[in-house]
C-alpha cells in the first residue's frame, strides 16, 4: 500500500493527450499523479491540523480556501475585489500591496465565455489560461475581450452579467458532459446586445475584442459521473474511503460522493491507495 502525507493546495492541472486534463495533487512535499489512481479504491483521512497557506501558521479554520484570520483579513489575494474584480481600487493608491497589485491586477485580463453547467461569463489573468478553465470544469471556453487591468476587465464582466451568469451550477458540472454550444455564435449575440455600453467605455477601459480566438475544448478524467450529487465535508469526515471515479474542476469524485480539493488547501491530508 503506498501512502502520501502532507499539507495540501489545490491540484496542479495541464492539458494531455486528447485535451484530457493531467491532475497532480501537491502534498506535503511531493506531487501525487492523480490520474493514475482512477478506478481505484482510496483512503483519506486528516488529523485536524490546518495550515495557513500563506504564513504557514496553524489555525483552527481555514478561510477562503486555505487562509488563517489575520491573512484574510490583510493580505490582497484575499481582499473583496478579488471576488468582484471590478471593486479594484489599485489605481486609487489603497492596494493592500501594491507591489502584488502592480503584478496580479495592472496587467492582461481576459473576459470570457465558458460552458460548464451552462453558458457563464468569467475573467481571468491571461496568463492563467487555460488554467482558469480547467479549475472550473469548463468542457469549452473562447476569449472574448482584452483589457489591460483587473479593474477594466471587471467592469466590462458587469455589463455581461446583466445578460449571462457568471456562476458554475458545481453540482451540474459534477453530473456529466455539459452539452456542445456554439460559443463563437453565443459570443456575436451577446455582443452586439452590449455593443452600446461596450463603445462607450472604450476611451476609458481600453478594451480589445478578440474576434479570432478559437473555443477551446476540454475534457475530464471520468469514468462515471455521479447521478446524485454528495458532497464530502472533512471537518465532519476526517477519514474516509472509496473508489475514485473520476476528476473534474478541482472536484476529485467518489463513488460515495465528491470532494472539492481546493477546498481544503492547507488541510494535513494522508492518502492511501
């Protein structure tokens, strides 16, 4: 029997063959394959420690996937705006760091259509594509704009979601295989719906459509979806064991129910198999 200890993140994912995604699960100081471990029965199990993923320090719970309070409460990768981007106060000088600011916030953003459990707008870093997809659970996603800041990007997502979600249905996703769309289709009508207000913002947001980007299509290692969605709590079950039957998003899915990694970043995790 192999056994794997550690503090955990969230699992690293790249693009495969057939545009599978590849899953490896950080823990302690080594990176589980978890593709490998599909059909096969696993045992997991915590000891209550959780770890701050920023500082290191322990706590007792962790907030917004993997911090201790006084981070939360401090850090810029955990302020308001990282949840809705187009709050961004960077260029009004009250950055909780602006040297973290000036790299995450003051560069590309891309806004885009993805279909997951349905059609839904998001934004991301452009560096962090596809990466922002896969975590998603997102069978197809396609570019539609370019701005040059989160702040930008973020008020351009507000005039979207006026007409598109921006929110994953998790336990939708976690059924099966969203159904094809036509999202070059999706992208002109929506559009030209917000043509208007997009021309407007132009001088100020210096936005960029992207009329020659191509969806991308993404698969998931998953042998059988789950036909009613459960989910596993590990504050509620620390130890727990079942056959993996597959990975979606940051989702690892079992056939007694599924469980959200990213969750539980910082979490001391033992895996067995």
């Amino acid at each position: 029997m192999a056994q794997y200890s550690g503090d955990i993140r969230k699992m690293h994912t790249e693009q495969g063959e057939n545009d599978t995604v590849q899953y490896q699960l950080p823990i302690g100081d080594e990176l589980l394959p978890m593709n490998a471990l599909i059909g096969q029965q696993i045992g997991m199990s915590t000891n209550g420690e959780i770890h701050c993923i920023a500082c290191g320090r322990a706590t007792k719970k962790s907030f917004q996937g993997g911090y201790c309070f006084p981070c939360m409460r401090s850090l810029p990768e955990t302020d308001q705006c990282i949840v809705r981007p187009e709050l961004c106060h960077f260029h009004l000088g009250t950055c909780r760091d602006a040297e973290w600011g000036q790299k995450h916030c003051m560069q590309d953003h891309i806004l885009y259509f993805a279909n997951s459990s349905g059609l839904k707008v998001g934004i991301t870093r452009g560096s962090q594509v596809p990466t922002r997809w896969m975590d998603q659970g997102a069978t197809q996603a396609l570019p539609v704009l370019k701005a040059p800041s989160r702040f930008a990007i973020g008020q351009l997502e507000v005039l979207f979601k006026g007409h598109l979600n921006d929110r994953t249905d998790w336990r939708k996703m976690l059924k099966g295989v969203a159904e094809s769309m036509n999202l070059a289709a999706r992208r002109d009508e929506v559009l030209a719906l917000v043509n208007d207000e997009l021309s407007a913002k132009q001088d100020e947001l210096k936005w960029q459509t992207l009329p020659d980007a191509k969806t991308e299509q993404i698969n998931y290692p998953v042998l059988t979806y789950p036909e009613k969605v459960s989910s596993i709590n590990l504050d509620k079950t620390p130890l727990f064991t079942g056959n993996l039957q597959g990975i979606k998003g940051q989702y690892l899915i079992f056939d007694i129910g599924v469980i959200n990694m990213r969750k539980y970043a910082g979490y001391n995790l033992s895996v067995n198999y």
